[in-house]
C-alpha cells in the first residue's frame, strides 16, 4: 500500500505540475471509480452485443414507424373528410341563410301568400338551426381529429429522430469494431 500511495502522489504532482500547466485533468482513481481493465477481445465481445441490441431497437422503431405512418395517412383522411364536411355545411347554412334572407324580404313587402311565407320563413329557420348544430358538431370533430394528426405526427417525428440517433450509433459501434479488427 505504500508503493500505491507514493505513485498516486506521484501522479497527483505531475498533475498539478504539468497538467495544469496545458489545461488537462488527472483522472479519476480506478479503486474510487471501480473500473478494470477488458481485454481486446472482450471489449469487441461487448461491442458486438451492444450493436444486436441496437439492431433490434432499429428493428422495432421502425415497426413503430410504419405502424405511425399509416395512423399519420388515416389521420390526414380523416381530416380531409371533416374539413369538406364543413365547407359543405358552411355552403348549407349560407344558402338557407340567403334563401331566409329572400322570404323576409317578401314578407315586409308583403309579396306573395303570407301563409306559405310564413311556413316557409318556420322551415327554413329550423333547417338552419339544424345546419348550425350539425356544422358545430363537424367542427368539434375536426378539431380533434387536428390534435389527433399533430400527436401521431409529433410521435412519428419522435420515432424517426430516435431511428436516426439508433442507426449512427450502430454504425459508430459497427465501425469501432472493424478498427479493432485491423
């Protein structure tokens, strides 16, 4: 123990004498850190398992991604369908709305039946109220169908990003152990 305590001081002067002097830090003591040292062999034995589980979180990201990219197109349909929907309720509403707009007139011009005005002026009112509910009720629908195509695109996103960052580190690890094997 005394030879071990004169080299970790000799080390630690060196540090303090010349480390300092260029901006480098002593490392860390491998009896506080635990470290030890792996043979050539068995650090590839590591790196070799360390790229299969890679590979198979690859695998299943991409999975993911798939799976994501079809929810991503049924989702867009989705909210191709309710942006139509609306725009045709939209077009509903404003035609009663203008044909409401043509029997008023009538009325306060007093041109026609006043009878068929009036039960015309009850139908059309109720028709829009009708389109009213039914053009809220699309919207609400569209709004979450929105949330729902921004969700399953953020995590799409998520899944690529990851995809990307798991594929470079593979081949990171897939290159190290070639450099090894030279």
């Amino acid at each position: 123990w005394n030879y071990r305590d004169r080299m970790l001081e000799l080390h630690t002067s060196l540090a303090q004498e010349v480390n300092e002097k260029w901006g480098l830090n002593r490392g860390d003591d491998k009896y506080e850190t635990g470290t030890r040292h792996r043979s050539t062999e068995e650090y590839k034995r590591d790196l070799s398992r360390e790229c299969s589980l890679l590979e198979n979180q690859r695998g299943a990201l991409e999975e993911s991604i798939k799976t994501g990219r079809e929810e991503l197109a049924t989702a867009r349909t989705r909210v191709r369908a309710l942006t139509t929907m609306v725009t045709n309720k939209e077009n509903e509403l404003a035609n009663a709305e203008s044909e409401l707009s043509r029997v008023n007139t009538s009325l306060a011009r007093g041109e026609g039946d006043l009878n068929q005005l009036l039960d015309r002026k009850r139908m059309l009112e109720a028709k829009i109220d009708q389109i009213k509910e039914a053009l809220d009720d699309k919207r609400e629908k569209l709004a979450v169908a929105d949330q729902e195509y921004e969700r399953v695109k953020k995590e799409l996103d998520t899944a690529n990003e990851q995809l990307r960052q798991k594929t470079e580190a593979l081949n990171q690890a897939e290159q190290h152990i070639q450099s090894l094997d030279q």
